[in-house]
C-alpha cells in the first residue's frame, strides 16, 4: 500500500494531511529564491512533519478508500497497521525512507526528524519548473558624444522669422476679438442658469412627497456562509430517511442538513458545517465522543 504516494496527491490540494496514528504534513508556500550560487528556485510548497497531530480527520481513509475502491472501514484499518509497521521500523533502524515525500530520521534521545525530498513542488502554479542558474548581465558604460549644430544665418532664414512675426500679430488680433466674443456669450448663460435654478426652488417647495414603502418589500435574507468542512452523520439512499435523520439531528440543537449526492447516489446528512479546519475537527471530536463514533470529515 503507497500511502506516501497518496498523501503527496492530497498535498497538492491540501495544506494539511494527517496520517492517523503517526503525525501530520504539513506544507508552507515560498515565493521565487535566487541563492547564493546564482540558482533560481521556483515559487512553490515545502513540506514539514508535525509529530503532535495524529487524530484522524477521515481525509486520507476517504480518499484511499475512494482511489482503491474499498470501503472506508478498511481504509482506515489498512492506515492503521501501516502507521504500526512504520514506528516499529523507526525503532529498528535510524533512518527510514518515505518516497515520494523525503525520509524520517531518528537522532540522538529519540527525536524524530524528517527531510523533504529535494526538487519537490506540489504548487500545482509551478507545477513543472524546475531550478535554473542565472549569469549577471554585464554592461558597459559609455558616453555618447553631443555634436553641436551650426547653422549659419541665410536670407531665406530671414524672411521666414518676419513671416512669423507677422503671423502672431494677426493671431493677437483674432485672439482679441475672440475673447471679448467669450466674456459676453459666458455672462448670457450665467444669467439664464440664474432664472433656472430660481425655477427649480419654486418647484421644489411646492412639492409633496408621502413615500408609503413595505418594509418587507426591502428586506434581505442573508444566508449564512456554511464552509468547505462538513461532519458526515450518515448516506442514506432514499430521500425521505436523510430528510427524517436531518429532523433527529435538529431536534438535539444540530445545524443538520443534506449536503446533496455523492458518486453513489447517496444522500449525505451532516451534523454541520465549517469554514475552519482546527474548529471542524473539534467539533468532530466532541461529536464522536457523545453522539457517533463512526461520524468521519469531509473536504468539498
């Protein structure tokens, strides 16, 4: 059973896969690096392993039950010994490999570190880049020469420039005559935009306004966001039985509701649903400790 190969293919979408039992991958995005050597490292993710996370949240057993098609008991079953088998060869020996994913070492007083697998990117962004040594661009400074220009002073040159300064008299001149044009066709508008604004006060408080607007006409139902994270109470195959598990799940105080149909045509019911991971699996805790051991989580 490769489990690493399947927590890897959850690593890409995930930023967190827990292999029950054992511990948690945990990944962390960086931006594009240019080392020291002059190596381009692509923007990606980087994979850590926290030994303290080991509930199991269901995402792993519901997706190799899903990839090797077999029940989700069985999934989780098959994690666990696996989960076995591997801290008795860290036992064993003080180093194990975990490929896809990297290898786990054990140093001195037992600690247990792990060492992601080099040229690994599971940015799905980046997917495909690979590191590239760059080389600095040299440039060379120069001056670029001035050549002065020298002309020297003909007769056409003359008469051009007394052309012009006739040119600009006549234009002066226009310029007169247009402004004056101006001021008195501006004064003609302030006076009627005067009459107007007299015209609209008139009629502004000879007006009565009585608005008569329905509140409920304007009112907004506003659905609270319910969150990728939902706890799984149950499949059920006919409709009215997820309808009458739902109406057991809200007379306890649940916020139960059916999510709609998986794969095998199974209505889902879920006890509820979140927009955070860590409260999810709180919940998820407390609710297979007083209500149903068997509830699991889902990721949509």
């Amino acid at each position: 059973m490769e489990v690493f190969k399947h927590i890897k293919q959850l690593l890409y979408r995930y930023e967190c896969v827990i292999l029950p039992g054992f511990g948690a991958f945990i990944t962390r995005s960086h931006s594009a690096v240019i080392q020291a050597d002059g190596t381009l490292i692509p923007p990606g993710k980087t994979v850590f392993f926290n030994r303290q996370l080991q509930t199991n949240d269901g995402l792993l057993a519901h997706h190799l039950a899903h990839s090797e098609g077999i029940t989700y008991a069985l999934a989780l079953e098959k994690i666990r010994i696996f989960s076995a088998r591997l801290l008795e060869n860290l036992e064993q020996n003080s180093m194990i490999d975990c490929a896809p994913l990297g290898h786990f070492e054990v140093k001195q007083q037992g600690i247990l570190r792990f060492e992601a697998a080099e040229q690994m990117n599971l940015a799905i962004k980046s997917f495909g880049l690979t590191s590239v040594l760059t080389h600095p661009v040299i440039r060379a400074e120069s001056e670029t020469p001035v050549i002065p220009i020298q002309g020297a002073k003909t007769r056409i040159q003359n008469i051009w420039r007394y052309a012009a300064v006739g040119l600009i008299a006549l234009s002066l001149g226009g310029y007169g005559a247009t402004y004056r044009y101006n001021q008195s066709v501006m004064a003609y508008n302030e006076s009627l935009e005067a009459q107007a604004q007299v015209f609209v006060q008139e009629q502004i408080q000879q007006a009565t306004f009585s608005p008569n607007i329905d509140p409920a006409i304007i009112s907004i139902a506003v659905e609270t966001p319910k969150g990728p994270y939902h706890i799984v109470a149950g499949a059920f195959r006919i409709e009215e039985n997820a309808s009458r598990k739902v109406t057991h799940l809200k007379d306890k105080g649940y916020p139960a509701r059916v999510i709609g149909q998986n794969k095998y045509g199974l209505h889902q019911v879920v006890f509820s649903s979140y927009g955070d991971r860590s409260e999810a699996l709180n919940a998820l805790s407390e609710i297979r400790a007083n209500e149903n051991k068997e509830a699991w989580l889902l990721v949509q």
